[in-house]
C-alpha cells in the first residue's frame, strides 16, 4: 500500500510545484519566497524514487536514486529558513528582522544547516537496502544523532509562523509546521511508514498557502 500512497504524494506535490510555478512567472522568479519551489521539487523526487523502487529493484541504479534523495534533503530542506525570513519580513515592523542584517542572518544560518546536514547525514553516507511496508528503498546504514538541520529549519519556520498569526491573524503557517512536529515526534499506531509523511505534506500546503496569502495581500502589506 505504500508505494501508492509515495506515489500519491508525489503527484500533490507535483501539483503544487506547477501551481507555484505558475504564480512565479505572474509574480517574478526573483522572490526569496520562490526557493519553495525546489524545496517541492525534491520531495517530488523522493517520494517518487519511494514509490518506484520496488519495480526498479535492488542495484546500482535504485542506489544512486536513493543518494540524490538524501542530497537533495541536505540541500533543498535548509532554503526553508530563507522563506521563513522572507515571510517575517512582508509581516514585521521589527527593523533588524527586516534589514540587510535580517537577511544576512538568514543566509548564514542556512549556510550551515547545509554544512550540518552534509557533514552529518550525506559526506560518505553508507546506504544499505531496506525492505519496509512494501517499499524498497536504501536508507543509511547508521544513525548519525538528533537532526540538526530539521531542529534548526523547524524553529525558523515556527518563529515566521507566529509572527504571521501575530501581526496578519493567517494562523496556518505555524499549525503546519507545529502538526509537523507533532507527527514527527509522536508514532503513530499504524502499519506504514508513508502514512506518517502526510504530515510533511501538510506543512507543504501550509506554507504554498502562505506564499499565495502574501502575494494576494501585497498592496496591504508594508514595503520592504
């Protein structure tokens, strides 16, 4: 059942990658808030590579696929932290959330949630083959300690969250991210491991329907 169910996923969020895209070329590409959009496309990507191994079998090849998964994590996921602080700042007043500083900050820490994830998780991973729920995927042969980079990219996205429902009453930002962190703290007595990946799409919803909430109500916003 799994592997329709990646599969599925994999189709919403090919959904929301074209809709995105299609607001881009209507709003511009040179927005922070766009960088959602690779975040979208590497989930797209690993779901389908989930829903795919068990006919591409074991080899080489499901391998590499597989690799590309945990790079595209390492490098894609972190760029939610520019997001978070293009977000904040269409939504604060506050002048160091909002200036060059603002921005500089932003960018360094997602320099190094990138650094973090590389060097815990990706440099000279180990993948072995794993057998799980129908999926057939290959995942790390070792436990690399808490997650830095998801700790960190988590926390930036639940401030912006708060300073949206805050300032703008627009709520679903943070509920995304706080269901997110509850689904992936809390095991759910069920007998598939994609289920608990809804929870990951929630959030994705939350925040494409953040990024069309901010660029409807632009004229009502303050200027950067």
């Amino acid at each position: 059942m799994d592997p329709y169910i990646y599969a599925l996923y994999s189709l919403i969020y090919l959904f929301l990658f074209l809709w995105g895209l299609k607001s881009s070329i209507k709003n511009g590409f040179i927005l922070l808030m766009n960088v959602l959009l690779l975040v979208t496309f590497g989930l797209i990507y690993d779901n389908l590579v989930l829903a795919l191994g068990s006919l591409i079998g074991e080899g080489t090849f499901l391998k590499t696929m597989n690799l590309l998964r945990f790079w595209f994590h390492a490098l894609f996921t972190p760029l939610l932290i520019l997001f978070s602080w293009a977000a904040a700042s269409k939504t604060t007043d506050i002048s160091w959330i909002k200036g060059r500083g603002g921005l500089l900050f932003a960018a360094f820490l997602t320099i190094a949630m990138i650094i973090s994830e590389l060097v815990q998780n990706t440099l000279g991973i180990k993948l072995v083959p794993d057998r799980s729920n129908g999926v057939l995927s290959y995942d790390s042969a070792a436990s690399h300690g808490p997650p830095i980079m998801i700790i960190g990219v988590t926390v930036t996205l639940l401030i912006a969250g708060f300073i949206l429902w805050i300032k703008r009453k627009w709520k679903w930002m943070a509920i995304g991210v706080i269901l997110m962190g509850i689904g992936s703290a809390v095991p759910l007595p069920l007998e598939s491991d994609a289920a608990t990946n809804g929870f990951e799409l929630i959030l994705l919803l939350s925040l494409w329907a953040t990024n069309d909430y901010l660029e409807k109500n632009r004229p009502r916003l303050r200027p950067d």
